[in-house]
C-alpha cells in the first residue's frame, strides 16, 4: 500500500530520487533512466526495482505511477485525537517514540483489535494484528510483544487475554 510515508521513505534514497525524476522527466528506459539521473545501469535499475515495489513507478517503458489517490488523502484533515500521524483509519502506520504516546496507540489498536476479558488463540491475535499493520512500518509480533509488556494482552496457557484498559 503505498502511503505518504512509504513515499519519503524509498524517495529518502537518492538514487532512488534521482531515478523516480529521471522517470517523471520521461526517461521510460533503464538505459535513459541511467543517462537522465547520471546513475550506472546497476544502480538505476536497483532503483527502478524498488520504485515500482513501492508503487510510484509502473508500465514497460517506466512512467509515473498515479499519485491522485495519495494526494487525496493528504488534504483529509487530521483528527485532534492525538493518533495522526501514527493511525490512519484502522491501519498502524507507525509508532511514537514517546513512551506515553506509544502507550496511547497501542491501548487504541486494543481497544478496536479485542473484546476486553475474552481469550484469543496465538493465531487469531497475530491475525488481528497483521490487519492494523498492513501497509505499515511495524510487524505484528512487534506489535503483539508491545501489548503484552505494556499488560494490554495477558499471556497464558497458550492462550491470550484482552485486559481491560485502565480507566
């Protein structure tokens, strides 16, 4: 999924940034993707590679991929809740560094991910939470182990339980 932040992400590379402005100028080949950025060959299709994993790139020659639907949810205005930029809708797209906030996300992803007092296989909970991380920078098991230091998940008997959240 590409998100605003997978974009600055790959284009944060700037032989990928000058590979994705060789393409948006019009360069369509790995050859004049190489002579537009002034990249090797090797670079520039490495970089090409990665362009089109990450979405911004598509098409045999290379055009620029259809950025109107990412740009559309950048003008989306961001809810005062406190969870931009790290929630968008029901996907984690990242974590604070800030023990508080980092606490805060996760209590939001498990009070929308379990029912408070239920028991969840090991399975289900890695299925819920794959979900929320989808598109994201963090992986599930993260997450998972996140929950269960912070006392949000219980881990027992093969078995894990939502906690209620503190009031």
């Amino acid at each position: 999924m590409t998100t605003p932040e997978s974009v600055v992400r790959v284009l944060a590379e700037p032989s990928r940034l000058k590979a994705f402005a060789a393409v948006v100028l019009g360069a369509g080949t790995l050859a004049d993707i190489a002579a537009t950025s002034g990249l090797k060959a090797k670079d520039a299709g490495i970089a090409l590679l990665k362009l089109r994993e990450a979405g911004l790139v598509e098409g045999d020659p290379a055009r620029p991929a259809d950025l109107k639907p990412l740009a559309a949810t950048l003008t989306e205005s961001m809810p005062a809740d406190g969870l931009a930029p790290f929630v968008r809708g029901d996907k984690l797209i990242s974590l604070p560094v800030s023990y508080e906030r980092r606490r805060k996300i996760l209590e939001h992803v498990a009070s929308n991910a379990f029912t408070p007092q239920t028991y969840y296989e090991e399975k289900e909970i890695n299925e819920r939470l794959q979900a929320w991380c989808d598109g994201g920078e963090i992986d599930h098991v993260t997450i998972r182990r996140y929950l269960v230091d912070l006392g949000l998940l219980e881990r027992g008997g093969g078995l894990y339980q939502a906690q209620p959240l503190p009031m």
